[in-house]
C-alpha cells in the first residue's frame, strides 16, 4: 500500500480500509503498475478513496469505478 494511502486511510475504520486496499491493489493489478512508487499509483489511490465513500460496496466495483474515471486500461 502506498504511503499516500496508508495516510488518508488512518482515521477510517477497519471495514472501510479493508474495501479500500482491496480495491486499490486490484486497480493497480488491473493497470499493471507494479512500481508502488509510480506517480499513477496517488492517482489511483485518490480516486479509490473518493468512490469507497460513496455507496459503491465491492472492492471490484470500486476498482472498475476508479480505472473508467481515470480513463485508462
């Protein structure tokens, strides 16, 4: 997990988290970022974040969600 993400991740609980790091390294899977120090990977994180907390549920959900805003794959 990124260092970015661990910080903005700090104050959620403990469900919230898991869904988010599920996400977010299924994103970056998907993407095929396997440097954790690629400027994509804050891209990706940010973008995680900002969907878990709406009413989007599933880690994959959240991943695809993330990968269409940014307009990769």
């Amino acid at each position: 997990m990124s260092t970015y993400l661990r910080l903005q991740t700090a104050d959620l609980k403990p469900e919230m988290v898991g869904r988010i790091t599920a996400a977010y390294e299924q994103a970056l899977h998907t993407l095929c970022v396997k440097d954790r120090d690629d400027p994509l990977t804050e891209m990706v994180a940010n973008k995680i974040i900002k969907i878990a907390q709406s009413d989007v549920l599933t880690p994959a959900e959240i991943a695809a969600l993330a990968i269409k805003e940014l307009e990769m794959r």
